[in-house]
C-alpha cells in the first residue's frame, strides 16, 4: 500500500483585545472542518517557506497584512490511517489593513476565555491551553481516529 504525503500547513491565531479571530467553517460543502471554529491558514503552495504560506494565507483569508508574528509550535497530526498533516502554528498581535469577507467561513472576533465552548477539534484545546500557558516553540501529537474521536495526546 502507498503512502500518502505529508500535507504541510499553516495555521494563525491573530489576538486583538484579547480576542482570538476564529473562522467558522460554514462555507463549504466537503469540508473536514465544517461546522467547527478554527484559525486562518492553509496549504502550502510548491516552493513556498512557512513563513511564505503564512502570509499568504493570512492576506488572502482576511484581507490583513502580518507585520509581525511569532512561530509558536508544530502540530503532528494523525486522521485515521493514511492522513498525515504537519502544521505550523503561529500567533500574532501586529496586523494591518481592513477584515474582509472570507470565502471558506464567517470570520468572528472571540473571547480568549470562550474559545474553548465553541464546537472546536478536541485536540485545538491542548494547543490553545499551551498558547495561554507557556512562551517557548512547543511540539503536540494528535491522532484522530475516523470517527474524529482524538485517541492520542503527546506534548514535546
């Protein structure tokens, strides 16, 4: 049996007022987050660093420029028996330019504290407590099993 690649991504929480932007995934049909609450980000194109991607897709998700940003963390994620996704998580508290509609979900600004109650991956709630928690460049293992149950935790 083959192997499929590694799916290589970013993903960017930007904080205002202490307020995380989340995206609720409402757009899309054949969604693997439909219907739940994440941050802005995507694939990476060919060629292009972290740093490129997130960029990118922070502009073409929001309609706002990163003037800064911070590298928090890689997330290993593990989705049933042949989806292998690493993500490169980042947050960043120095943005410019105008909130635009996004065309994969509704864009809300959200309490810190209320993130945790709003339908999100069961794994998103380790990462976001090690955000609030700790300062240094983290690594988490998450593996899902088909049914999105998490079955398996691990923080470097």
């Amino acid at each position: 049996m083959e192997s499929k690649k590694p799916e290589l991504t970013t993903l960017c929480y930007l904080i205002k007022d202490g307020k995380y932007l989340m995206m609720h995934r409402v757009k899309k049909e054949k969604d693997i987050n439909k219907d739940k609450w994440i941050g802005v980000g995507g694939h990476f194109e060919a060629g292009e660093s972290p740093d490129e991607c997130l960029l990118r897709e922070v502009k073409e998700e929001t309609g706002l420029t990163l003037l800064e940003y911070k590298a928090r963390g890689i997330i290993t994620f593990l989705y049933g028996e042949d989806v292998t996704e690493y993500m490169h998580l980042y947050t960043s508290e120095s943005f410019e330019g105008t909130l635009s509609d996004c065309d994969e979900g509704e864009l809300v600004w959200v309490p810190k504290e209320n993130v945790k109650d709003l339908p999100i991956w069961e794994g998103d709630k380790v990462f976001f407590r090690l955000l609030e928690e700790r300062d240094d460049f983290f690594s988490v293992k998450l593996v899902y099993d088909r049914n999105d149950r998490l079955t398996e935790v691990k923080v470097h």
